[in-house]
C-alpha cells in the first residue's frame, strides 16, 4: 500500500500535512476564534442596550433564573455526553457511540424547546423583538446562540445516521471531534451568556 | 485529576506510531464525568448567588459571577476541548479571536461610556 493510500485509508489527515496536524481541526478553531468577535459583538450590544426600554417592559424584568438554570444545567451536560460519544467512537465501540450522539441531540433539543418557551412567555408578558433596543439585542443575541445550537444538532444527527450506515468508524473518529468543538464552544458561548446578560444584576 | 492517556484514537501501522503518539492521548470516561460534576456544583453556586434572602453577597456578587463563569469557560475549553493534550498551535488560534473579540468590544464598551 503506497503512503498516500495509507493517509486516505486512515482518515487522519494530519500525517500528509505540513505542519503535521489535522487542517480540518485547524480550520475549526480558527472559525471558533472568529465566532468570539461575532458573539462579542451582539454581548456588547446587548450590555449598551440592555436599560434601553423607552418606557416599556425590559428583559430583565421577564427573567425566569430558575427556569434558565435548568436550561444551562442541560446543555452543561450535552457538553459531557459529546465527549463521551468521541471517546466511544475513538475506542471503536460505535453503538456506544451513537448512544452518546443522540443522546447530545436530545439534550440540546431539550434546551432549544426551553428556549422556545422562554421567547414566548416573553412575548406574551409584553416583550417581543420589537418592543424596545433592549429586547431587540436580547432576542438577537439569544436567538442568534439557539441557531448554532440547532444547527449543531443537525450536524449531531448526521453523524448519528452515518453510523447507522456504518459509515462513522474508529478510523474516522476526527469527524466527531471537529463536530464536538462546535458543539462544546456552543456551550462555552452560552456559559457566558448566562452569567453576564442573566446572572448579573442590570443596575 | 491523574486519570489520563487512556484512550487513542486508532490501531495506525508501526511506521505510523511515532506520529500518531503526538498528542493524541485523552483522559478517561470517567475524568470527563469528574469535570462534568465540578461544572454542576460551579453552575449551582452561580444560580444559588440570584437567591438573595439566602445570602447577600453585596460588592463579591460580581467578581464571584466572573471568576465561576471564567473557571467554566477554562475546564470546558482546557478537558472537553482538549486544549490541554492537543497541539498549542489550536489554542493559539483560539486564543487570537478571543483575545481580539475582547479588546475590541472593552474599548467599544469604553467609548459608550458603558462603566460609567
């Protein structure tokens, strides 16, 4: 077998490039360093925005702590069992796995539909998109991190279908980790979120 | 937090070993569990500050909020990232957006007198 077959069949790309690490692994964390400016940059409108009601209802009048803790606790959580489904497929013990990939999905669903629910108890207590600067930057903000959550849960699933069809293997185990970095800075992010726009006090 | 190196990730060709030891080993199922735990307790400390009948936390309430908060950024990004076995060069990388995202938006905040 030639030693660019070899590379091929591995999976890994690390062993063909220059700097003998995986681009791909690479690429991701330069995209997560450039996801801090954008998440910087809506954290920031918010904090400038964030007493802004024109005399109407704010956010922070809304805020449901309990509730929103629970959310975090569960994607806290989803961060673990991601982990757990790389370590399952690195070792090759694939149905354990896939266990741990859907259970990541369900998990991150779980905050989405807790996310679903806090916007709308919102709007029915008087804060919707357009209320004031406030809620503006806040429904961006938030609805902006629940994007990248469902868009971290189709990519999740996929995985999830190809090692059904037996395509997700020990030997492509890289895949589910560059899919794990997005997943754990989607967490990372909203470790963030928590604390600052709902945890501190807006006075 | 010793239990480490107990996974890899593939069965590579004895010419391939050498390159494939370099960092690649991560810790074992049950040091993400441990990590996981101390998360939660962190994550209840932080929801247990909002309940001020229990406890005033008066002028510490802020810097407390920050230092749990950074304590979780840094065990997420360091054991569930894996930026304490991979190459430096990934956090490097991370660290450059980071770094700039929040030089950028303090001076932002700065000029709309936002600490003020």
């Amino acid at each position: 077998m030639s030693a660019e077959a070899v590379v091929a069949d591995h999976g890994h790309d690390e062993h063909a490039t220059t700097t003998g690490l995986s681009h791909t692994k690479l690429a991701m964390w330069v995209f997560l360093g450039s996801e801090c400016l954008l998440f910087g940059g809506l954290i920031s409108t918010y904090l400038l925005y964030k007493t802004r009601g024109n005399n109407r209802t704010l956010p922070t009048d809304v805020f449901d702590i309990p509730f929103t803790s629970v959310s975090s606790f569960v994607l806290l959580m989803s961060s673990l069992t991601m982990v757990l489904a790389l370590s399952a497929v690195s070792r090759g013990e694939e149905e354990a796995g896939r266990t741990w990939l859907l259970a990541t999905a369900l998990l991150g669903g779980v905050f989405i539909g807790g996310q679903v629910y806090e916007f709308t108890s919102f709007v029915r207590e008087g804060v919707a998109f357009t209320t004031n600067p406030a809620s503006s930057a806040f429904f961006t903000l938030t609805g902006f991190h629940g994007v990248h959550v469902s868009l971290g849960i189709v990519m999740l699933m996929s995985l999830f279908v190809a090692s059904v069809k037996g395509k997700l293997t020990q030997r492509n185990s890289e895949t589910v980790e560059i899919v794990g970095l997005y997943w754990h800075f989607v967490d990372i992010v909203w470790i963030f979120i928590f604390t600052v726009i709902y945890l501190i006090p807006a006075d | 937090m010793s239990d480490t190196t107990v996974t890899e990730h593939s069965e590579p060709a004895a010419d391939e070993t050498a390159e494939h030891d370099e960092g690649h080993s991560h810790p074992s199922d049950w040091a993400y569990v441990k990590i996981a735990v101390v998360l939660a307790v962190i994550t209840a400390l932080e929801v247990f500050t909002y309940f001020e009948t229990v406890l005033d936390w008066g002028v510490a309430l802020v810097p407390s909020l920050i230092f749990m908060m950074v304590v979780k950024f840094y065990l997420v990004a360091t054991w569930f990232m894996h930026l304490r076995f991979d190459s430096k060069l990934f956090g490097r990388m991370f660290t450059a957006g980071l770094v700039l995202a929040v030089g950028v938006y303090v001076v932002t905040l700065t000029v709309f007198e936002f600490w003020a």
